[in-house]
C-alpha cells in the first residue's frame, strides 16, 4: 500500500466557540494537504473537535444543559465555519465517538497491564482552567500562581498516574537524534529544555464524583481520564490505529505517522512531553513518532486573544464581509509559519486589493482582454520562450522549496512575485503598441502566449491557498481545473483558445469615514 500523507490539527476544544486562531491553523493544515495533493499525494487530512473534560461540564452546568448538548451545539459552530472557509479533510475527529473511546480504553489497558500506570493519593494545587496539577514550579516569583491558571483549588484525592518522568531520558535521547521533531528548529530548544525540567509523573484520571463527563477507565469504573490523554489519542483513534483485534493494521501503517500542527501553546507539556512518551510506552518505534509544527498566536494590539481581554476576531464576520478566500489568503501571506503575527482588518483589506485585485486579477483581466481584441482569444506559441520559461520553472521551484518547508506566506511570496514581473512585462512589451505594427506580430503572438503561460501556472500555484479562484481562473483560461504540479511542465498548446475575461477579485471598497 503507498504511503500516504497524514496531516492533522490540535483538535478545538468545545469549551468556547472558534475564533481567527482556531481558523488560521485549520486554514495552514488546509492549505498543506492541498498542496500534497497537487503534489500527486494521497493524503489523510484529520481534524475535529475535543468534547470531554471539567470545563465542558462546569460550563454545561451554568447554560442549564447536558455536557453531550452544550458540545453538540459548540461543535456545530466549528462545523459550519470549517465548511465556509472550505476546509478539505477527509475525516472528523469527535472524541465523544465510540470508535475512539474504544481506542482510549484499549490503550489505557495495555498501559495498565505493562506497569506504566499506578494508583496513588496526592494532595496539591490544581488549576481548573488547565484541569492539571500544578506544582511550585509553576508558581511566580510572588510564590502565587499565575492568571494563566485561572482557578487554582488545593485537592486531596486517589488517583492513577503514568509513569512519564520513567521515559525522560528516552524523550531527551530522541530529540537531539531527530533535529526535525519540531518545525521551527528554536521551538525544539524549547522543547529539550521543558523536558531536562521533568521530574513528576502525569495524572490521567479524575474522580467520577469530581468529573463525570470523559471516559471511564476501563480497570476503574470510579475515575473517567484526563481529558489530554483522551484528546491527543484522537490522532491515532480516527486514523485507524487498533481498528480491529491488533493494534496496528496496514490502513494505519500506511498512514502513520502524521504531520501535527498545533499552536505553540500546546506544545509543552500536551504535545511534546505527553504525547510522545505514551506512544513510546505503547510499543511505537522512534521512527513512529510524529513530526510537530508549531504555529504562534494571532495577536490583537500586541496581545493574544482571549475572551477576558474582550479582543476576540470572529472568522465567519470576516468571511461573510469579505469572502472566505479574502481570509485564507490574507492569514496565509501575512503569517510567518510559526511565527506570532499581528491582525489587522485593515491590512486585510490592503493585502487582497494589492495582492489579488491589482496584481492577479488585473493582469488576468488585461491578458484575456488583449489576445481577445487582438488575435481573437487564440495563443500561438513562440519558436524560442526559453528564457520565459525558465523564469517560471525557478519561480515554481522556489514556490516547491518553501511550500515544503510548511512556509506558505514565503510560497505566495515568490507566486504573486511572478504576478509582479508580468505586470512589468506588459509595460515594458505595450502589446497596444505591437499590434499597430505588422512587422511585430510575432512579438505581439509570443507576449500573449507568455503571459497565458504565466497565468496557467499561477493558477495551479495559488490553488491550495485559494481553490474556488483558481478554479475560476483555469475556467478564463480555458484549461482544466485542479491541475497538479506535474502539469507546471506541460506548458498551452500552440493555437489555445482562451474564455472569456470576468472580474475575479472585485475591488473591496471601504466607505469613506464621516
């Protein structure tokens, strides 16, 4: 079975409704499995919701309603932005599914029966907010816990733990064997220094007389688990790890392992000190273990958002207002891979005008307007563009490096760079002028071909970021939508016909202010 491409998000969290965070990851995750499958790939692209835990329950609670309903009716809220921001995954992750509550249960047993979770009582602080157990550590220099954890109560209980600071050597090892772990390379630094700081083990249940809504450990019918141990399972649950009586099968292996994006939030301690460790103590190799790539926030006015600060950015007005592929292409090009960036509406706006409406869609308009006046919408092929195409292969090139290196806004970058040299190309060329010219048909022939050429190409570079306009765009050129990478090198047939030009990227216009 050929392998396939496995890409995945941090499930969102059914606790709050989704903001312009949770829509530039699942857009990044988005924007990457497109590009693997203009690549010719298959690809496995998973992302979902995580409905269990203490504050699905406390919030429940307080609006009067089951936890099952209050995360039915959060989850149909990311349902139908994923879909108005055209999210292309193949499978959606619930973590209330039986499929995947199975996959917990077996995993905890298997875990159990090994040694590698006990049972001990432990008296110390807990942070509801984080639903762990905090230690001094974590307490500031004041020797108060910080407002990161929100409520802080001081517990005593029974409880069961898994031995996780038993594999901290192993994890230590396994990092500096694998400089690409974590993308970019200074979050992995990050990473080896919060593992070298491990000492405790990790709780994994909650007492069903504290929290009843998870799942139910299946050597204690007393205590549900944590709801991170419950969550990060879902990457191997809905990808079809232990469907069946053996835990791995080849659809699974064929799949396996994934390419997490996550925000860097999550990365210590959930994704790069749990994560790992329990696969490794669940018997999968160090070459099983998934790579991580670790976006940054999007900040408001130099701060994150966040519902207490009241600068939450809702997704779904501003795709309403301006159009999902506005959104796509503005996070896409704006924000550095793994990088904290900066939102604004109104560069928003400067960046689809400039970008799409001035430069992409201008110069479609202009190029099928002139070989429709002057050669009746037909493009002949030069004897000699290989200077031209060149040009495109190395932009190509470029496009191919960066986007495999998770770059995106670089990837765009160099596309609308070649967006840029075509518009220069019709100045500097003023085909208005060659065709007052008999003597220069040839040239006026060779211009409209390589600018049909060039337009051919960029609708199959921009395609991952924006579909439906590359789509529109293969439409006027009168080629073929969803062209793949390898197409780049079959370049138009001498005498193409070219459609028809319609207005792609409308101008926004923003009312003058009173």
């Amino acid at each position: 079975m050929a392998k396939t491409f496995f890409i995945t998000t941090a499930i969102d969290y059914t606790n709050a409704a989704p903001h312009i965070g949770h829509a530039y990851e699942k857009i990044l995750s988005d924007v990457i499995a497109r590009y693997h499958r203009m690549k010719g790939e298959e690809v496995f692209f998973l992302t979902g919701v995580d409905q269990h835990g203490q504050k699905v329950q406390q919030s429940a609670e307080k609006q009067g309603l089951a936890p099952a309903e209050f995360a039915a009716g959060v989850t149909e809220k990311f349902i139908a932005l994923w879909t108005k921001l055209g999210l292309s995954h193949d499978a959606w992750a619930a973590t209330t599914e039986p499929l995947h509550k199975d996959v917990v249960r077996k995993i905890l047993q298997s875990l159990y029966d090994a040694g590698e979770i006990y049972k001990a009582s432990y008296s110390g602080f807990y942070s509801v907010r984080q639903e762990q157990f905090l230690t001094d550590k974590e307490r500031g220099e004041d020797g108060e816990f910080g407002p990161e954890w929100g409520e802080v109560v001081e517990i005593t209980e029974e409880n069961y733990y898994f031995r996780l600071a038993k594999h901290r050597d192993w994890l230590l090892s396994y990092i500096d064997a694998h400089p690409g772990y974590v993308t970019p390379a200074f979050r992995q630094a990050e990473l080896r220094n919060a593992v070298e700081r491990l000492s405790g083990d990790l709780c994994i249940s909650r007492p069903k007389a504290r929290l009843e809504w998870g799942i139910e450990l299946p050597f204690d019918p007393g205590y549900v688990t944590y709801v991170w141990f419950d969550a990060l399972v879902n990457y191997i649950s809905f990808g079809g790890y232990w469907n069946g009586a053996e835990p791995h099968n080849a659809e699974f292996d064929s799949r396996w392992p994934a390419l997490h994006v996550i925000g860097k939030d999550i990365l210590v301690p959930a994704h790069g000190v749990y994560w790992p460790i329990i696969l490794h103590a669940a018997g999968f190799t160090d070459a099983e273990i998934p790579p991580l790539l670790v976006h940054g926030y999007i900040n408001i006015g130099g701060a994150k958002m966040s519902k207490s600060l009241g600068n939450i950015v809702d997704p779904a007005i501003l795709s309403e207002k301006y159009g999902p592929g506005a959104l796509r292409y503005y996070l896409m090009r704006e924000a550095a891979t793994g990088q904290d960036m900066e939102f604004s509406e109104d560069r928003l706006v400067i960046r689809y005008n400039t970008d799409l409406a001035n430069d992409l869609g201008n110069l479609l308009n202009r190029t099928l307007n002139m070989a429709k006046r002057y050669r009746a919408s037909v493009v002949k092929k030069p004897a000699d563009n290989a200077e031209w195409l060149a040009e495109i292969k190395a932009v190509v090139e470029l496009y191919t490096a960066k986007m495999d290196g998770y770059l995106t806004h670089a990837a765009l970058e160099a596309a609308f760079g070649l967006a840029a040299k075509c518009n220069a190309y019709i100045e500097t060329q003023a085909p208005w002028k060659l065709a007052k010219d008999p003597a220069q048909a040839d040239q006026l022939d060779a211009v409209l071909y390589n600018l049909a050429e060039a337009l051919r190409v960029l609708s199959i570079l921009i395609s991952p970021v924006l579909p439906e306009a590359a789509a529109g765009m293969a439409a006027q050129l009168n080629i073929p939508a969803g062209l793949t990478l390898a197409d780049v090198a079959t370049p138009l047939a001498d005498g193409h016909v070219l459609g028809a030009p319609t207005p792609l990227f409308p101008r926004i216009e923003i009312p003058a202010a009173e």
